[in-house]
C-alpha cells in the first residue's frame, strides 16, 4: 500500500518552477522532441507539462498515468531494449523497493536515451541541469553546471 508515503520526493527549488521561464521553456521543447513514445515519452511530457502549469503533483501523476494507459489500451508495448525498457525496470524496482519511482524512471530514461549515451553535449547537460535542480540547487546554480557540459 502506498499510504501517505509521496510518490516523488524532490526539492522545494525543484518545486518552485517558473512556468514562463526560459528554463522551462527548453525543458518541454527538449522532451516534446526526444520522447515521442507513448508509454515513457508522452506520459513523461503530460507530466512536466501538468507540473510547469502549476498543477499539484497528485494530478500531474494522474495525468501521465492516464496517458500511458491510454497508450497501453491502443497496443503500444515497452520496447525490448533503450531507454524506455530501463525506465520502466526502475520504475518497478523503486515502487518495490520503497523508492521514488517517478524520479528513478525519469533518471534512467534521461541517462538511457541515445544522445546521452553518444555524449551529445545538448542531452548530457539536460542530465546535468535535472540532476542539480533535484539536489537542491537554484535554477542559477543548474544552469551553470549544465553549460559546462555544452
């Protein structure tokens, strides 16, 4: 059972997003072109989307789960291979294991999409930039650390 337990545990800078800002703005571009799949990519979209419009996190989660249902109902599987297979592996071993699963699928996506594996400077500094908000750095502080990478 879940109970109160939070399903996603992150920082109250990763919280406090500004849905106008150019951060923002780049972070849904990126993912509206990198994950076009039903099952990891539109629901992680539907998510983010819900979160940056100011929408409490229970209903973004509802709002992606509903997406990935809908994508599952028309016949859409988990690839064998890629980053969608390994979000969904840390998915359920998070939720098994007491764990955050929605940043443990979020993270293993991210670091399991080609660009980042290639090192493609624009993908590993997206990593970077969500790996810092998530540790509690400033938007200031993300951004720098991310543009070391480009």
């Amino acid at each position: 059972s879940l109970g109160a337990k939070p399903l996603i545990r992150i920082s109250a800078q990763a919280q406090s997003i500004e849905k106008n800002s150019p951060a923002t703005a780049a972070a849904l571009s990126y993912i509206k072109q990198v994950a076009q799949d039903g099952l990891c990519g539109v629901p992680a979209q539907v998510y983010i989307e819900n979160v940056f419009n100011g929408k409490p996190r229970e209903k973004a989660i509802a709002a992606a789960a509903s997406s990935f249902i809908e994508a599952y109902n028309a016949g859409e599987r988990i690839p064998e291979a890629g980053a969608c297979r390994e979000a969904s592996k840390a998915f359920q071993t998070a939720f098994l294991t007491g764990d955050d699963p929605i940043l443990a699928a979020a993270t293993a996506y991210m670091d399991n999409w080609p660009g980042v594996k290639e090192g493609n400077p624009c993908a590993v500094a997206g990593v970077e930039y969500m790996n810092a908000i998530i540790a509690g750095k400033s938007r200031d502080q993300a951004t720098t650390i991310a543009s070391r990478r480009l």
